[in-house]
C-alpha cells in the first residue's frame, strides 16, 4: 500500500467557504505507488482515476459553469455566489455597519492598530535553514538563498528606490562579491 508523495498527487481543498483551490502533481508518481483516492475509487467499482473524479466533480458542483482548465491553471476558484451567501448570513456590527466574518474582528483590530510611516521590516526564515533545527548542517549552511544567492551569512536587502531616498551606496569591490555599505 505504497502512497505516493503529495508532490505527486492530485487533491483539492476549500480554504474558505466558497474558496476552493486545487493540488496537480509537480512531477510524475516514483516507483509504483498509488494515490489513496485511486484506491478508494477502484475499491467502489469506479474506472476512474481521482484527477479525472476531480474534474468532473468541480465541472457538476463547484465551477458552475466556469472552466476547470482556467480554475486548474490559476490555482483556485472563487464562487461568488456562496462567498455572498456567507457574507449575508455574517453578524453585522451595528456601530460600523460592516459584516464580520469568522475571526474578522481580531484582522480588523490588527488593522487598525498597525502604524506604518516610513519603512517596514519584513522578516522571513531561510528556504534552506526553516526554523533552525538543522542548523548544525553545513551542507544547509552553504545553500545559497533562491532569491539573494547569499550564503552563510545574515543580510539586509532594500530596493533601489529606498537607498537613493536614504542615501545609501553600494559599492562595488572587485573580489567577486557585492559588499555593500
């Protein structure tokens, strides 16, 4: 009963009510596993595979008509008319006569507290590094970041509009590396 690697699976999922979003495969099924959802539907008799299941199951009860290979090729599928059912049935706060959803009200407060003037910091983790558990790695050490190309090293990066703005200069030293100021 091998199961093959959610890279290498189909499935779908609603996010939100009325919000749905589809999973294709990234590369082709490895070895000889099965998807679980192909084995239930041999199991119940059905010929069918679970990508063709999927689609016909959008096609009937989700797209309404939309086009699965539009919904396929974005990623997900927003339908609208279940996203305003829901927004009709929302509690409505009467001191704002704006609808709140499910926890809305904790959104809304970050909203409001939320102060931006000038710059805004965004931190992230590192692709190669997650949350540090492996960091005793070296090999993850040396993976240089997918966007930057940095590697074993902490830095900062700000677009060129915000250090002319700032004044900063990034020179340029002729040893290969971009050492910035």
């Amino acid at each position: 009963a091998a199961a093959p690697h959610y890279l290498e699976s189909w499935g779908d999922v609603e996010i939100k009510t009325g919000q749905y979003s589809l999973t294709q495969p990234a590369i082709r099924p490895l070895f000889d596993t099965k998807q679980f959802q192909d084995a239930l539907l041999a199991w119940t008799g059905s010929s069918a595979s679970y990508s063709d299941y999927i689609k016909s199951t959008w096609n009937e009860s989700i797209l309404g008509g939309a086009s699965y290979n539009k919904a396929l090729h974005d990623g997900f599928f927003v339908n609208s008319s279940v996203v305003e059912e829901v927004a009709e049935e929302a509690p409505v706060d009467e001191a704002t006569e704006t609808t709140q959803t499910a926890f809305s009200g904790a959104a809304q407060a970050l909203v409001a507290s939320a102060k931006s003037k000038g710059l805004e910091l965004s931190l992230y983790t590192k692709t190669g590094m997650g949350d540090g558990q492996q960091a005793n790695n070296p090999w993850l050490q040396e993976f240089p970041d997918p966007i930057s190309r940095v590697s074993w090293d902490n830095y900062l990066t700000v677009s060129k509009a915000d250090a002319e703005a700032l004044g900063l200069k990034n020179r340029h030293v002729a040893d290969g590396g971009l050492n910035g100021s």
